[in-house]
C-alpha cells in the first residue's frame, strides 16, 4: 500500500474518483452535472474538475460523453429492435441529433451505418471470412479489421481460427458479487504490475481475516477494446467481501451483477488474456445461441502465475451473455 504523503495523497484522490466513476458508470442515462459528481467525490466543483482531469486523463464530460457512447454501441450491436432514438434517450442523450453528432464523431460513423456494418451476425461473418486469404488480398475492410487485431491488439485471428477445437464452455446462472477493488489503467498495467496489485489486496484481505475457501479472487476490465482507446481501458483487481465490509482508505467497494454466464475454465500464458477471450468468441459464441450481454466481463483466479512451473495463470473466463433470438 501507499507509504509516502504524495502516495497516500494520490491515493486517496483515486479511491475518491474511482467512487464517482462507478456512480457514472451506473447512472449514465442521468443528469450527471459537475455539481452532483463533485459531491459524490467529496471534492469543491473546481478542485474535483481539475482533480479528475489530472488522474484520469479526460475531462468530466468527456469521460461521461465516452462511457454513453461505449454503451450505445453495445445496445445498436446487440438491441436491434430498439430504435436509434431510444438508444440515444436511454443512454442519456438530449436528442437523437446529439447523439448521432457525437456518435460519428467518435466511431467515424452514423449510429445507423454502425448499425448496419457491425451488427453481430455481421462481425461473425467477417471473423470467420479473415482467415480465407492473406491480409493483402482481403476487401479494405476485412483488411483493416485484421490489421486492428494484429497491430492494436496483438491478437492473430487467423491462428485462433486455424486451431479451432471443440471448446468446453458451460452456461450458467451467477450471483451478484460484492467486491473490494483496486482499479489501474490499463495503458500502464503489465501481468507483473497488476500481480504487486493483487499481493497488496490479498494482503489487505488477510489482516481482516477475509480469506477463506468461500473467497474469490477477480479481475475485471471496463471498457470495449474494439471501441475504448487502449489509455482509457481500466483493470480492477477485485477480492469478495461480506456485506459487513466497507470502503476504507485502501479499498473500493463495488457489486459485480449476476445473471446468465459462459464460463471456460483454461491455462493461459500470463500475458495471453486478449487471445483466450477472442478464441471464447469466434471458437464457442459465435457458433452458439447467445450473444453478448452488456453487463461486465470478469475472470475468476485460481493460482499465482509466478508459482507456476510454466508461469501460467488457471483461471475462468466469465462472459456475460443473453439469448441470440428473443
């Protein structure tokens, strides 16, 4: 944990933004006025707005504008018969003109060309379609695709594709879970950083005599790496804790919700999230009845990768996910 005055300063600063973040995270479709974030902050208007800026690297309106605009992408993805206007009203856009200016602003498209080019069964077919020919010979926009994931996300959907096996996954219902957490960006987040994170928690966890065999150790990301810009995903360590327990200087506390899960219990390269999240997708999802749900995406963690012999991490894989036809 913190030790030095600035580290414990900075510290609190972020347990006190990672509070409003949540807040805005869950109450989006609000009005969501500097005044009302700044109080959940416990900050002045003026000192939280240049607090906020300098932790997290946006404004307060531009995170707020980011986040509504990650979740409209999600409802035009995956709630296809909702109109444009409904999704912009339900994620807190005045009017559909807003929300269609600020849309293509961010994605480089109209809400209804998105709509149409990155649909679900749309994104399936072109996954699967990457693999047919080299990069150089693809249509510009398959083309571009492969690029995003070979370049940005250092994923390579044709080996994916290439080793496709029957895959275990098990569909089931999971409770909600209360956490206590430690949030990092991930821009500056390795497996050897977010270990010394994870040490400090468990740490925290033991000297309140909080672990035991009933207690889960989680990670979850915040964020859509095919839309969120790499410096504004964010990782949060999590450990479960009973409701007696609350935030404290050290720690956030959050609830995880629960609902219909596709768990895939694996071993992976301590590094190799991204690619066993996106052979979860095109090897199972795409080929089953269900699609994404909008709720978070967490792992559940069952070993120290550095007490490995191979230093792989044994984990489960838990994707959010809802019914393809309703």
């Amino acid at each position: 944990m913190p030790s030095s005055h600035a580290e414990i300063l900075e510290h609190e600063y972020l347990l006190r933004l990672n509070r409003v973040i949540d807040y805005i995270q869950n109450h989006y479709a609000e009005d969501l006025n500097l005044t009302k974030l700044a109080e959940v902050a416990c900050f002045s208007r003026y000192h939280f707005h240049r607090v906020f800026r300098a932790l997290v690297g946006e404004t307060v309106n531009e995170f707020v504008r980011r986040v509504r605009l990650e979740r409209a992408v999600r409802k035009l993805v995956l709630d296809k018969y909702k109109s444009i206007t409904e999704i912009a009203l339900e994620c807190g856009f005045s009017s559909s003109q807003n929300f269609a200016r600020c849309f293509k602003a961010y994605c480089g498209a109209t809400p209804s060309l998105f709509r149409e080019q990155f649909n679900w069964e749309s994104w399936k077919s072109k996954m699967r379609n990457l693999k047919k020919d080299d990069g150089q010979e693809l249509p510009s926009e398959a083309a571009d695709l492969l690029n995003h994931y070979r370049t940005q996300r250092h994923v390579s959907i044709e080996d994916i594709l290439d080793r496709r096996t029957e895959m275990e996954v098990r569909v089931t219902e999971m409770p909600s879970f209360r956490v206590a957490y430690v949030r990092r960006r991930l821009r500056s987040a390795t497996w050897e950083t977010m270990r010394g994170v994870f040490m400090r928690l468990l740490q925290w966890a033991s000297d309140r005599g909080l672990m035991n065999k009933e207690t889960l150790v989680m990670g979850v990301i915040w964020g859509n790496p095919d839309v969120t810009p790499g410096d504004k995903l964010s990782y949060d360590a999590c450990i479960t804790v009973p409701e007696s327990i609350k935030a404290d200087k050290w720690v956030n506390i959050q609830s995880l919700p629960g609902g219909k899960f596709a768990i895939h219990h694996c071993e992976i390269e301590a590094n190799g999230h991204d690619e066993a999240w996106m052979s979860m997708i095109l090897n199972w999802l795409a080929a089953s009845d269900y699609q994404p749900d909008d709720r978070p995406v967490y792992e559940i963690y069952y070993n120290d990768a550095a007490t490995h012999p191979l230093k792989h991490l044994i984990l489960d894989l838990c994707l959010p996910i809802r019914p393809l036809y309703v």
